[in-house]
C-alpha cells in the first residue's frame, strides 16, 4: 500500500495499513429525498386505496351532512321539540351552534391533512415537488 498518505486520511483506524476509501459511494438521503443517480424504486401503486379512501370520506360527509340537514327540519318544524334542560329558543341556539362545530369539524377534516402535506413537501427538493406536484 503507499505509505504516505496525509493525516487527514487515518479516520480513527488501529489498523497498520493506511487504506483510502476507493468503495462505492453511498448516498445518504434523509427519508423522501432522492437524486437522480439514486432514484427511489416504487413499492406499491396506492391510487386504488386512496380512490377507495376518498369514496368512503365523500360518503361520510354526505350522511353527516344529510344527519345535520334532518335534525335542523325536525327541531324547526316540530314546535315541540327542545332540549330537556333548556327552552324553545334555548334548544335553537343550541342547535345553530352545534351545526357550527359540526361543520367546522367537517371542513377541518380535509384542510388539516393539506396543510400538514404542503408544510411536509416544503422540506423536499425542488425535483421532489415537481415530481409529485406537477404544474398543469
């Protein structure tokens, strides 16, 4: 081997022999960041499952929405609804306030999960982003 190598080569070895890295290079990519000579292999195609993910969300806020619209005839076209523990006007202000939440929550359901994934691809590379969010 060549006896001469600079100090900066030794990297914390006991070994006698003053080897030199001559390996193949590996790439250290965090997770979800890639390069073109290091390109991620595709395990699983998920569209069906995120097809089948969106039906069954659509069908979920339909019901609710369709719970939500039932709920508001019956307690304004049946005078004698209300809450035990509260009046006419009490149970529907209640009622006003509870469709709120709910579709507060509802529309929560589907931004949350967007922001969440824009502020997740902001720490990607350009390519990454391009690759995933093409411009149309």
């Amino acid at each position: 081997m060549r006896g001469a190598l600079a100090k900066s080569d030794q990297r914390n070895s006991y070994s006698k022999f003053r080897l030199t890295n001559h390996t193949m290079p590996s790439p250290e990519l965090l997770p979800g960041v890639t390069t073109d000579v290091c390109p991620p292999r595709v395990v699983c195609d998920a569209r069906a499952a995120i097809r089948k993910a969106r039906r069954r969300a659509i069908a979920r806020d339909a019901v609710l929405i369709v719970l939500i619209a039932a709920i508001d005839y019956l307690f304004i076209h049946w005078p004698e609804s209300r809450m035990p523990f509260l009046g006419r006007q009490g149970s529907l202000t209640m009622l006003r306030w509870v469709n709120v939440l709910l579709v507060a929550d509802l529309w929560l359901m589907r931004a949350l999960p967007k922001w969440w994934a824009r502020r997740v691809a902001q720490t990607w590379c350009r390519a990454e982003r391009e690759r995933f969010n093409p411009k149309r």
